[in-house]
C-alpha cells in the first residue's frame, strides 16, 4: 500500500508514462504545481483531486476514490492488466475442464463462504450422479438448485432423503430443505488478483 497520497498520485502519473512535461501540454495542469502535489508540498483540493483522478481513469486505471483518498484497498491496476488476468483465467479453466470431463465452473457471485471463497473467484468442481449425492455430505460443494440457482455451499442431509440443507460460513447465506439437480465437489478456486485486499 502506498503511505501518502503525494506518492499514490505519482504512482498513477507513472503508470501513464507521462512525464510532467507531457501531463501539463494534455491536460493543462503546470508542472510546477504537479510536482508541489507529487512530492507533498502542497495538497490538491477536492476538486483537483477529482479531476486528477478523472483523468487517470481515462488513461485506463482502475482504482478506487477510497484508494486514491486514504490508501485503503487494492492498488490500481490498467485495464490491460486486467484483460490479461482475464486471459489467464480463461486458460486455467479450459486446462481444468480437459481434465476433466464432467467439470463445472462457477463464478461466485456472493460472500457466504468469505474469507475462504469470495464474490468474483471462480471455482470448479466435477459433477457426480444423482445417486451419490450422499458422499457429498459434510463437504463444500458446487450446488445447482431447483429454485435459488447455482451455489457453494457446504452440503447437508435435509428433513427429507430428497431435500438438503445448504450451510454458508456466515450463517446468513444457509438454505434448509432445497431440493438440489446436481452437486459437485469444489476441487479447484481462482481468486482474482484485482479482488485480493492488500
């Protein structure tokens, strides 16, 4: 994380590849006052600082006002960093899929099972037949429902032989007595690097 904001802002000037010459001919902000803000003589207001990040942004960055502000999350990456993670996940999950011929890939699209599994990794598991459902019992699983959609969730004998229950780590996020179409074993997890708190 980086401590003050006069380094975050030379930081996101930096992965621009903008000079400070090349920064006050597009955008008409002096060097001077560039580099008074860049090594913290002074301190941008709201205003600049929002212009600042504006243009940032459309230089492709991706951070947060929080970041930018107080140095509190992920540290800015570009998009084409994230295309590229992007690519990569794509490869990963075309590898587990040859591996496997009955393989499932789940983007998770809560924080139930957070810290271990969070909002926005992606996770893979192999289905099994309807017939061993049982063997399941007890493990983190890849759940596809008949009325709440595909889930992970650790999986538990329900009231009825037919029915299960559907325990999260959070406690918020458990379903009892649902009847499932289809459950796989989590085997595998991709976090994404832009999700990771740093």
């Amino acid at each position: 994380m980086t401590s003050n904001l006069s380094e975050r802002l030379t930081e996101l000037r930096r992965k621009t590849r903008l000079s400070r010459k090349d920064f006050e001919f597009r955008h008409n902000i002096s060097r001077a006052t560039l580099r008074s803000w860049e090594d913290g003589s002074r301190t941008p207001d709201v205003f600049k600082l929002e212009t600042l990040s504006n243009i940032y942004k459309s230089y492709g960055l991706i951070f947060s006002s929080e970041w930018l502000s107080d140095g509190i999350g992920p540290d800015p990456i570009s998009i084409k960093e994230k295309v590229n993670e992007d690519i990569h996940i794509l490869k990963e999950i075309s590898i587990f899929e040859s591996f496997y011929p009955n393989a499932y890939v789940h983007h998770v699209m809560d924080d139930y099972m957070s810290p271990w599994i969070s909002k926005g990794d992606y996770v893979g598991g192999v289905y099994v037949p309807d017939s061993t459902f049982n063997s399941l019992i007890g493990k983190i699983c890849i759940v596809k429902t008949t009325d709440f959609g595909t889930l992970v969730r650790e999986l538990k004998q329900g009231v009825d032989k037919d029915l299960y229950n559907l325990n999260s780590y959070s406690g918020s996020g458990s379903l009892s007595n649902v009847k499932i179409e289809n459950a796989s074993l989590l085997i595998w997890l991709r976090r994404r690097l832009d999700s990771i708190n740093v």
